[in-house]
C-alpha cells in the first residue's frame, strides 16, 4: 500500500540543491522567460513572503498554471458533487465495517477515536480513503491553524492571477487527480488505513514534510519521497504526470510567458520537471531574489 500512502504524500508537496522553490525558464528560442514554483499544497500563502523573488516573476508573466484549475474546480455543480460523493462515498451495497476484521476494527476505531473523536459506525458513509484524507487536513489545520483563515499557495496564486487579469490553467484535470487517489479498490483503501495506523508517524511525517518545505531543503525533501517509492509508484505518480506536463509545457512556452505551480515533488530527480525541461532544451536556473 506504499503506493497509496505515497499519492497522499505527492498531494501535499503532491527537488535538486540550492534550497530553491522557485525556477526561471528560458532560453531555447523562447523570448521572455516564464517559471515555475514549487508548491505545498498545505502551506498558507503567507509562506509565498518567504519565496525569493516569486511576486517579481509573477508580475512579468500573463498565464498562471496550476496542477488543475482550482478556481473552476470550486464551483461545484450539482453534477460535480455527485460525482465526487460517488468516489468518496461507501457504495450502497457494502459496509464499511465489512472491511475489516474483528481485531482490525477494535485497532481502527481506536485510533478513530484519538484522532476525530469517533468510531467506524460514526463515519460508515466514508470509503477508507476520504477517513485518511479527512484526518491528514485536520492534523495540517492543527500544525497550521492559519489555514483556516487564509488561502493555500496554488488557489492564491490563481486567485491573485485572475484578479490581475491573467489566464488561468491546469496541467491536468480534477477527475484525473481524484481517480489517482481513489481509483484503488475499497479493500487496497482499507489495507492503507491499517498501514498508516501501524506505522503510527503520520503526523510526525507531515509535520517532518512541511518544516522541510519550509526550510526549502529540496534535497532532504526528494529523499523523504525516495525512501517511501518503489520504482512502480515513482512512475506512476511522477514521471508519467511529468512527461505530459513537459509536453504542454513546451507549446506553450514560446507563446505566452507563465508561471507553473505544481507540487514540489516534482520538481527533482531524473524524470523531474528541473531536468526534463534541461534535456528539452531550455536553460532552467534559481531565482535568488
């Protein structure tokens, strides 16, 4: 259930050295350079103060790309929602407490319990993943409790950018990225739960995520993922997006000057977005101020 536990970690972050979030791209025939920011899908946006140079590369370009199109995705159509209560919901034929045994039960309920207060009976409607979900956003709120007031970097950034009369764009769609993270059976779901339950360091490992993001030591970073990733799930939740992303990348880069906001995990490694755009081509450097 690596694979699982890795998704979730990848939709946080979800780097090479220098400590650098934020990445200027150009050469290559391109005439004005545009960038690309590593995110922390958790992070308020108070931490973009702390980004060398961001505010300065946002103001010189006329597109903002995020993963997807956060904007659009918050409004939620009637069709939408029931779509995504159909992936996040127990389907009407099976119980939730069906998944697990006994002594699994008596293990969740417990650590349901110390960490929301309730019990599989109290969240029945929930699949496995949408419980998993639900308690990582409340450990976040506790490690940042100005989340609750404040805007996360990506839906900021495409915020601010449709305020200044900039484009506003995805990489890929919410659909894609809700099918990767419950695309996986309820019994695959099930056994995730278990093994965070068992490993006992979710929060530790978030709270070790964000401080390393916000310490922007992308080299620790990159190895936090590697020590989770087998070869399967490196190319599963990041050389594929990678790849495509670097297609849409390069049409439209000669065209129109943009900032790309994604997830900090994939800026490095060999199939990072860092290197991909090097081997394409493109002089891709730190901005430093």
């Amino acid at each position: 259930m690596k694979r699982i536990l890795t998704i979730l970690a990848l939709s946080l972050l979800c780097l090479t050295s220098n400590a650098q979030l934020l990445w200027k791209i150009s050469g290559n025939g391109i005439k004005k350079p545009s960038y690309i920011l590593g995110s922390h899908h958790g992070c308020p946006s108070s931490y973009c103060d702390s980004i060398p140079g961001l505010m300065k590369a946002f103001d010189k370009v006329d597109n903002v790309i995020g993963e997807i199109n956060m904007l659009e995705f918050a409004q939620m159509t009637p069709e939408r929602m029931q779509k995504m209560q159909a992936m996040m919901m127990m389907p009407s034929d099976t119980s939730l407490l069906s998944l697990f045994s006994e002594e699994e039960t008596v293990k969740v309920n417990a650590w349901l319990n110390k960490e929301m207060g309730a019990s599989l009976e109290n969240l029945s409607m929930m699949k496995p993943m949408t419980i998993i979900v639900t308690v990582q956003n409340k450990m976040l709120m506790e490690m940042m409790p100005e989340l609750a007031t404040m805007t996360q970097i990506d839906k900021y950034m495409q915020t601010l950018g449709k305020y200044e009369g900039k484009a506003v764009g995805e990489l890929e769609t919410a659909d894609y990225q809700l099918t990767l993270l419950y695309g996986y059976s309820l019994e695959e779901q099930a056994d995730a739960l278990l093994e965070i339950i068992d490993k006992g360091n979710s929060r530790e490992l978030l709270i070790e995520l964000t401080e390393t993001y916000k310490s922007q030591d992308l080299d620790r970073l990159w190895e936090l993922f590697k020590e989770s990733m087998t070869n399967y799930e490196y190319d599963a939740t990041i050389k594929v997006r990678n790849l495509n992303w670097e297609k849409q990348m390069k049409e439209l880069l000669p065209k129109q000057t943009t900032i790309f906001v994604v997830g900090a995990g994939h800026l490095p490694g060999e199939y990072g977005m860092i290197n991909l755009l090097r081997e394409a081509g493109y002089k891709v450097t730190p901005v430093k101020k």
